[in-house]
C-alpha cells in the first residue's frame, strides 16, 4: 500500500520524497519556492507573518507588489506540493491570521528533527552503549550542511551554525568512546568523515593528531598537523599554530624518541589520501615540484631511488644525544654539497635524512651515496657517531 508520509532532508541537500513524488530542485530553477517550502518547513512550529516572509524571501529586493507576489509564490509552492497527496489532497501551507504556515497534522519525517531528537535522547541517556547508538545515528543523519544550496542566506547561516555544533559534539562523544575501547584507526577514520564536511572544528583536527600519538606513528602525526596549519591558513585565513602547539611539542617530543625503518619510510610516503583527484599544495610546494619536474626532463631515462640515512652512537643505538643534534647539522651540509641539484632530501626525524636519488642505475646511487659517506667521515666530529644507509628502488 502505497504512503503519503514525506521524507524530508535538509542536510546536505534538500529534498521531499514519499511514495508518489519526489522534489529535489536544481540551481537555478524554482529558487523563491524552494526558499518558501524550507523556511516553512524548518520553523513549522510557528505561524509566520506575510512581512516576515517578504522580509526573508527578498530581503535584498525592491518588489512593487509585496503581497502579490508572495501570494503567487505560495501558489507555486502549493502546487509543487500537491503532487505529494494525490489520494488525500492534503494541503502542506495554511493561512490564516494573516500568516502562513506549514500544515503539521502532515505526516512527514525530517532529518533535522531526528537529529535534534537524537542529540536530547543522547544527553539524558545513561547507558553508554544507547548513548552511543544515538550518536552513531546522529552521525549517519548528517549528510553535509544545512541547505548548503541557501547557504548565503541569513536565516540558513545562524541554523547550519546550531547544526554544525551538534554535530561536532555528536562527533567527539563517538571519539570518546571509540578511545575507551582503544579503536585509534575507526577514531581517525570517522573523523576524516566528518571533515569533508566543510567544518571549522580544531576539536576533530586535535582528536586525530592524539589518536596517531596513541597508535605510536608520530611522523604521520607530524605530517598531518603542517597539512592542518595548511588548511585553516589557506581556506579560511586562520593561523591554528598557536592553539594547537601543545601537542606540536608533544608530536616533536614523539619524533624525536621514535626512528623509521625503510620500510616504515615508504610506506609513509606512498600513502595518499588525494589520489581521486587533484592534488593541492600551497605556492611553495608547487613551484619545487615544478622545478624539479623541469630538471628531471633532461634525465627521462633515469632510475629513482629512496634513501635512508640515519645516525646512531656507537653502542647505544636509542639515544639521542647532544652529539647527534650537531652531527646531523654536518649530514645535512655534506648532503647539500655533494648531490646534484635534481636530488631531492629532507629531515624525516631527529637523527634521519630521506634521500630521492635520480640516476641511470643502482650503480649510479651506489657511487653518490659513497661520495656523501665519505664526505660525512672526513667532516664528522664525534667518532662515536656512526651513518647507517638504507637503499630501495621507487617503483
């Protein structure tokens, strides 16, 4: 039997649906109706002036006919509307007392609601496990922002902003439970989810940065926190540095206690969270990536290769001494001096130096990494400190 009950979404894309019709609208097609329908909708617990709705629907217009031209925008709307209720011809929009409103006796589900719901039940809710099936659902109910298609309107911007702080909430109380059960990777994982939401939220940032300190891959946490500082510097023109340097030292502090292994070296590098689509870097990154494009031309039969190169005491493999701190500062200047200028290296922990080699062969690697070697023994001021060299082909 078929259902008149509609189906209303309102996160991520507004859309009405029951089991006779579907409404979704297009940019720029019906955009005053739709604009009619969600606000009428989103506060159909109250009766809403015709001033107000003028004021609302064309706030930033001089109509000559104000209450002509609302009264053929409802008919529009009501019309649109009508094709849900083809059995019982239901009316969704009332008036009267001078004011419209949305026709609640209208059996409807909507997202917004049950997620208002969902929050309330989960704040008064003791048991952690129910709590967390609200959250959870919570979660799933969020499709993106509210109506991000108006989103320029006033009334749009205040709701997505009470919305998006639910949601944040939602999110970090599935974070808390998802630490008490020790689950870092599902942690991360759902709080990627929730930031290709378009949210401003440093708490789900910071949760992510904590769980790669508790799964013990620092490095990682290094990268993701400059990627971070990246992000609110050049989509929204905010420096986080400072609110997020407490657990900048403690990432450091991370680094500095844990080496790579090649192993650990490549996997880092090959993962990539960009490989759909396009990838970005601020203005920097680019124009080195592009100069080294440009030098890399004139050798397009080379081989490349990933080098690890890392200092240790002789004796005490694990620590990292005074003597390491200057010894690395003498790597790196024989490193810089002794390359070609289509080489590639960087500092990737406190006592290591990642290498990208371009050259004809292994034999060719081979004869430019004896040269640093013995460049780095003729320079090395403590005998006790010994470079150890890791070598694999990038395939």
């Amino acid at each position: 039997m078929s259902s008149e009950r509609l189906h209303i979404q309102m996160f991520g894309e507004f859309r009405i649906q029951n089991d006779y019709h579907s409404f979704t609208p297009t940019s720029g097609k019906g955009t005053q109706v739709t604009a009619l329908i969600t606000y009428l909708i989103a506060n159909k617990e109250v009766e809403i002036s015709k001033d107000k709705l003028t004021e609302i629907l064309w706030s930033e217009e001089e109509i000559s006919n104000p209450t002509g031209a609302l009264r053929n925008l409802v008919y529009r709307a009501r019309q649109e509307l009508d094709k849900f209720f083809p059995v019982s011809h239901a009316e969704c929009i009332l008036f009267k007392r001078n004011s419209y409103m949305w026709n609640r006796d209208i059996p409807c589900e909507t997202d917004i609601d049950r997620f208002e719901t969902l929050f309330n039940l989960a704040q008064k809710e003791p048991s952690a496990d129910q709590q967390l099936h609200y959250y959870e659902e919570m979660f799933r109910l969020y499709q993106g922002n509210f109506l991000p298609a108006q989103a320029h309107d006033d009334w749009v911007m205040f709701r997505s902003v009470y919305y998006q702080n639910l949601y944040v909430k939602c999110v970090l109380q599935i974070c808390r439970h998802l630490k008490e059960e020790g689950q870092y990777q599902q942690l991360i994982d759902l709080c990627e989810q929730a930031n290709q939401k378009d949210l401003m939220a440093e708490s789900i940032y910071r949760e992510v940065l904590e769980a790669y300190l508790l799964l013990n891959r620092p490095h990682r946490a290094l990268d993701y926190y400059r990627s971070v500082l990246n992000l609110f510097n050049t989509r929204y023109g905010v420096d986080v540095s400072e609110s997020f340097s407490d657990i900048y030292q403690q990432i450091l502090t991370e680094t500095q206690n844990k080496q790579l292994n090649i192993e650990d070296l490549e996997d880092h590098l090959r993962e990539d969270k960009n490989s759909r689509g396009s990838f970005y870097c601020n203005y920097d990154i680019f124009k080195n990536i592009y100069q080294i494009n440009m030098r890399s031309l004139r050798r397009v039969k080379s081989k490349r290769y990933l080098v690890l190169m890392t200092l240790r005491e002789k004796g005490e493999p694990n620590q990292l001494s005074d003597s390491i701190h200057a010894e690395m500062q003498i790597l790196r200047d024989v490193i810089h001096h002794n390359l070609r200028r289509n080489d590639v290296f960087t500092q990737s922990s406190y006592s290591q130096y990642s290498l990208i080699l371009m050259v004809p062969g292994e034999a060719g690697c081979r004869v430019a990494i004896d040269r640093v070697r013995a460049r780095y023994e003729e320079n090395r001021q403590n005998p006790s400190v010994q470079l150890e060299i890791d070598i694999r082909e990038i395939t």
